[in-house]
C-alpha cells in the first residue's frame, strides 16, 4: 500500500501530525508513506521510515507551485491520500493526480473532491485535530494517542564545555509580535540570574538573532558563559541543540513542541498566540506554563504580566529537580 501526506505548513503543527501518523503506520504496517512538507519540516521526521519525501518549492507563484507538486506526485500511484492541510487547492491536486481514496477535513468547500471527510471542530486540540481524522476514517479503531517523540543525537554545536547547567531561551522577536517577550523584560530576567551560575544558549530564527545580540553583549559583560546560536542552525541542528539542553525557556513556537519531543524539559511563557494555547500545548507529562495575562484586554500586555523573578523561581526550581543542584 502506497500512502501519500500533506503535512501543515509550519513545524509546530506538523509535529502535532506524528500521533495520527503513527496511528496509519500501526494499521498498514507494510504501507510506503510519502510526505509533502516544506524543507523546514522534514527533519522532524528523521529515522521514522519514510520512503520518500516531496518538498515544496517556494515559487511565490501559486499555479506553477501546483503544476510542480502535482508532476511530483503522479511519479507514483499511490492508495490513500491524507490532507493535513486544508486548502481546495490540495484537495484539487490530490484529486487530479488520480488517489485512490482522499482524506480530510471539509474547508473552503472541499468535500466534493474528498472520499472521506470530517467537519472541523476548532475547540479541539491540534494533535486529536489530525488523529481524530485518521481514527474516524478507520472506524475508530484506536482509543489512546501514541506518544510524539523526535529523533535526535547529541548537538556538536554547544563549544564551552563545562558542568555548568545548560539552558536555552528562545525568547522572540519583533516578528513574533505578541507571542515574544519584550526585551525590557526579557534583560531583567538575565539580570536577576546573571550570577545563578548557567551556561547560556540562545536560540532562534535570524528575526530572534536582533534582540539575542543585545541578551549576549549584556551576559558576556557580566562574565556568563553563553553561545549565540540564533538564525545559526538548520532544523536538524536545531533540534539536536534543544534535544541536549538541559532546560529551555521558551515562548510558543516550535522550540516548545520541540523540547517537548525530545523529551526537554521546558518553561513555556504564553501570550497571545496564533492559536488558542490550549489547542496546541505540548501533551507530555512534563513542563512548565507560565500565563498571567487574563486581565489584560490588549493583546501585546497578555505576557507582560509574567515577572522576570517568576521565571527565574520557575527555573531554579527546574534545575533543581533535573541536576539536584540548589541555586
């Protein structure tokens, strides 16, 4: 059985997506599964035995991004398509490239080109989102979600070696809008654990790298050991470099569904976010959430009210628990 995915454009949702994978790998063991994604998403799933992935071009031109995606994926015949991501147009393209049997959720009208399709629900969070689909499709079958693991191998990219507790922070930038925490706030929590004895790691996009910059003038001054690593990696790197932190502070973006795959321990600082966060918090049993902002009415103040000495009491207590060490 041949098997063929379109994954969510961005890499936290994609993801989301490895439960309801796992669930189609568990019921056609045999199956070969083919991914669609964008480059940035493939390394999520490293060493999970896929036959093939079909990446995305970033040709701004849509209709030319199409003819290129279809072409790709006539080159084989394959049983059962699964749409992850809702647009008509990918409902159209795996229709027009002769799929046996189409499935996904009914958006922009799309279910006429499906076999199987469900509405959607937006109160449901994004991992039971794409398994939902996949159990309904076989009946449902499956009663408990697998658990969302990542690949990955000791980060070569960390250069001071010491004992020292490593931590991350990846903290946002301008781009992230209100998910980041502002940097005013952002150099009173590096000033209240300038002394606390860490080894520093700051992680990002080359958006993030404009604020990181400042954070390390301000630590290296104050004699803290800390590496710069923002807008530096690729997203294997970038998962093996939060796969071996010990701790990592973190707003909601990918970082925060990345430590919690990689099974790192995490303090996540929520503001206002591109979705509900109680549709997309990580589902492990381990991790710490900070929200103080239910009585801000603007967006930009929700993470405002979380206090730099909290998320130093947050992380001292973490480091205590994982190193046994008591700052």
């Amino acid at each position: 059985m041949n098997i063929i995915i379109k994954l969510p454009n961005f890499i936290g949702d994609s993801i989301m997506t490895i439960p309801a994978i796992e669930i189609l790998k568990k019921e056609y063991p045999n199956a070969n599964i083919t991914i669609i994604c964008k480059a940035s998403s493939k390394d999520i799933f490293r060493n999970r035995g896929i036959k093939k992935f079909i990446i995305e071009d970033n040709s701004k031109n849509r209709i030319k991004r199409a003819i290129n995606l279809l072409s790709k994926i006539r080159e084989d015949r394959y049983d059962l398509g699964v749409l992850f991501h809702n647009t008509f147009l990918d409902a159209l393209i795996f229709k027009l490239s002769n799929i046996d049997t189409i499935i996904g959720y009914d958006k922009e009208n799309r279910k006429i080109l499906l076999d199987f399709w469900l509405k959607i629900d937006r109160s449901r969070h994004y991992v039971n989102h794409y398994a939902n689909l996949i159990n309904k499709f076989l009946k449902d079958k499956y009663t408990n979600l697998p658990t969302i693991e990542i690949y990955h191998k000791k980060s070569n990219l960390i250069k001071i070696k010491s004992d020292k507790p490593i931590i991350g922070f990846s903290l946002g930038g301008e781009n992230k809008g209100a998910r980041s925490y502002p940097k005013e706030l952002a150099l009173e929590l590096f000033k209240d654990i300038k002394d606390d004895n860490y080894h520093i790691i700051l992680i990002g996009d080359n958006h993030d790298n404009i604020n990181n910059l400042i954070y390390q003038r301000f630590l290296a001054k104050n004699g803290v050991e800390v590496e710069n690593l923002s807008g530096k990696t690729d997203i294997s790197e970038f998962i093996d470099l939060i796969g071996s932190l010990d701790l990592l502070v973190t707003i909601d973006s990918s970082a925060m569904h990345i430590a919690s795959a990689t099974e790192t321990n995490f303090i996540v600082l929520v503001g206002k976010g591109t979705s509900p966060f109680d549709t997309v918090y990580p589902k492990g049993n381990f991790g710490n959430i900070i929200f103080s902002g239910d009585n801000k009415i603007k967006d930009e103040d929700i993470i405002k009210e979380i206090n730099p000495k909290e998320i130093r009491d947050k992380i001292k207590k973490n480091i205590f628990l994982i190193k046994g060490i008591n700052i």
